[in-house]
C-alpha cells in the first residue's frame, strides 16, 4: 500500500522513526518519505545511513501548524510518532509536554485534513490507559484527539487510528541502555524500584509492523493494542546480569506498579482478534458507519467479557528470565 505513496512522519530521527522508516525502505518502494523533527544533528546523521533519492528531511516542530501545513503537501499518510515522553521531565514541565504531545496532534490533525491525507495513524502508550502521570496524561487526550478528528475530516475523508503500546525493548531513555550502562561501568549491583513491578514488552521490529498492519486495517477510529509478552522487572535485571544483586530504591513519581492497556470501563467497547485488541470509538461518526467486527484486511473479531482488563500482571503471557537474556544478546549484537 505504500508503493508510490508519499509518507510523512513526525519525529522521523526517534528510535520508532529510524526503524520504520528502514522498513519502508525495504519492503516498498515509495514515492517520498519525509522525516520532521526539530534537531538538525540528528537529522544529518540520519542521512549518512538514510540517503535513498525519495527521502526528505524537514525540521520543523510540530507545535508549529503552518510549518507542519507546508510539509505534508501532497502526502498520503502520516505516521504521527514525535513526543516528549519521559515521566519524570514532563512532570517537571508539564506545560511544554502538554504543547507538544497535546497541541501538537491537533496541529497534525489540522495539516492532514487541509492536504487531504488518507490515513493517520497516532501512536500511543500503555501510560495513556487511566493515566496517573501527566506524560500519559498528554497522550490520552492525543488518542482523544485522533479518535474524534474522523468527525471533523468532512468531505476530505482523512481516517484517523490509533496504535497503543508498551515499553520498547531498548528504546533511548528506558530501563535497558540504563542497567546496560551501569553494567558496562562495573555496577556491583543494579537498582530495582518495586519488585512487584511488571510491564509490557515489544521490540521495535514488532512495533513497526504492527503500526504497518494497522494502516491496512483500519476503518478509522479504533485504538489498536498488540497482543505482548510482560516481564518482571527482577527478571529483567537477572535476564541482563545474572550474577548482580538487586537494591530496591522505590517507585518514582508518576509510576505504577503495573501497566494497563485496556482498562475495565473500555471492555464494553473492545474486540479481540487473533494478534491484537481493538477498543472501538465510542462517540459516533457521522461519516463512518461501520462494523468494527471486521477490519478493512476481512479478519473478524469478537466482543471481551465485560471483566476483561489487559494488564501487565495478569497477561498470560510472560518472559522467562532465559527469553529476556536471549532478547537482551540479540538487541545489543
Ligand atoms: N519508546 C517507548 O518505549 C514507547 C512506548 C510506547 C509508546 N511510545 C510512543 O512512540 C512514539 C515514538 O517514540 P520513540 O521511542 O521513537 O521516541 P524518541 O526516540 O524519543 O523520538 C522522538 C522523536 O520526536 C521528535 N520530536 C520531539 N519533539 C518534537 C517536536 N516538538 N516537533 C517535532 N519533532 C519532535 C524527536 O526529534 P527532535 O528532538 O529532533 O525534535 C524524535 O525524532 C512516541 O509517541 C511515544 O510516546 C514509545
């Protein structure tokens, strides 16, 4: 779907963005991609390795509507991944996280219906669900935003999704390059907060193509939530150093213990289908009547009990403190 199409994504230079956009690369052939973001060091690094002909490289922030109005001219779909999205910062700064997160998805919004994009698709966190931290905070009324954007797209027909997920496996700022570099330095022990602590799991390879399936699927409207592994956060830190101790240091503000991505009050408006969940609009569209049942590829899903919750502690499915290590082996060869 992506072959001859012109692709847009905000914060392009992020881990999300360089690892999409390789995919892209590789798996298609399309017309040009633009990468925006602010920084102009990380935009020049990124083309000594991502310097195909279709490439485009536009700084610019997406707290700016007209800069972002300019920039997607001609293009037919959006990958909207630029953030602030460090807890502790944004509780620090919460109105330039607010300006960002909040008011930069209306100004994506605003850009993609006025060049009349196809497809948008948002992405989201687990820290979104029932948000404690003003980060995730941002980033519900983001999904909001996203959500309700296919009421005001009118005759353009722009379709907004959304695509929710958990802690990526080594992404900059996270748990891993942390216990990674303590570990390099000779830490004699690592610093564990709770250790009743678990959270969701999901490579950035698993990330992107679920962001790629969820253009093919979606009618718009929908928050997509992968089906992921959890880990214990001791088993991480057995699974990255088997032979160090652990000090427990606490919870940081704007923590829990456990992540959620569907919470309870959102099961009467979810499907399961095989590889995800689906949690459905609950406003309704005036230009989109559908059956969220069956998505745009034709595969069905059906309704959760109404106790359903998708939560960190009680997934299923776990990783091994062995699965974690081979993970961790082949993140960082
Ligand atoms: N990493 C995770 O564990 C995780 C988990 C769940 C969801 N997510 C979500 O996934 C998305 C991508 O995350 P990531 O891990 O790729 O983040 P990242 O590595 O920190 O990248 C963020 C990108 O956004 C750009 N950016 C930040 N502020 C901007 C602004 N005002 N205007 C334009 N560009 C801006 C940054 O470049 P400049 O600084 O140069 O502008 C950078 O390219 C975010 O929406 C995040 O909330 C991430």
């Amino acid at each position: 779907m992506f072959n001859g199409k012109s692709i847009f994504i905000s914060g392009g230079t992020g881990s999300f963005g360089r690892n999409f956009i390789r995919r892209l690369l590789e798996q298609y052939q399309p017309k040009r991609v633009v990468v925006f973001s602010r920084d102009e060091l990380k935009q020049y690094e990124m083309q000594q390795t991502f310097n195909a002909p279709c490439m485009r490289y536009f700084l610019g922030d997406v707290r700016d509507a007209e800069r972002l109005r300019q920039a997607m001219r001609g293009i037919d779909y959006v990958v909207h991944a630029a953030a602030l999205k460090q807890v502790p910062a944004a509780e620090y700064n919460p109105t330039e996280c607010i300006r960002t997160n909040v008011n930069g998805a209306e100004n994506i919004i605003a850009a993609a219906i006025d060049n009349g994009v196809k497809k948008v698709v948002a992405l989201s966190t687990d820290k979104a669900a029932s948000p404690i931290n003003l980060y995730g905070a941002t980033k519900l009324l983001s999904d909001k935003l996203f959500v309700a954007a296919n009421n005001i797209a009118g005759d353009q027909n722009t379709r907004f999704s959304v695509v929710r997920y958990g802690n990526v496996a080594g992404s900059r700022g996270s748990v891993v390059p942390f216990f990674s570099k303590l570990i390099a330095e000779g830490a004699t022990e690592l610093p564990i907060t709770d250790e009743r602590m678990t959270r969701f799991w999901i490579t950035l390879d698993h990330g992107v193509q679920f962001v790629l399936d969820s253009f093919a699927r979606m009618h718009g409207g929908e928050v997509f939530v992968p089906k992921i592994p959890s880990i214990r956060i001791v088993d991480l830190a057995q699974g990255m150093a088997e032979h160090l101790p652990h000090r427990n240091v606490g919870i940081r503000p704007g923590e829990k213990l456990h992540e959620l991505m569907v919470p309870l009050d959102d099961a009467r408006m979810t499907l399961e289908f095989a590889d995800h969940y689906t949690i459905q609009p609950s406003i309704r569209f005036t230009s989109i009547d559908v059956d969220f049942a069956v998505d745009k590829l034709g595969e069905q899903g059906r309704p959760v009990s109404e106790d359903f919750e998708y939560r960190s502690d009680t997934n299923p499915h776990y990783l091994s403190v062995g699965q974690i290590a081979d993970l961790h082996a082949k993140l960082s060869a």
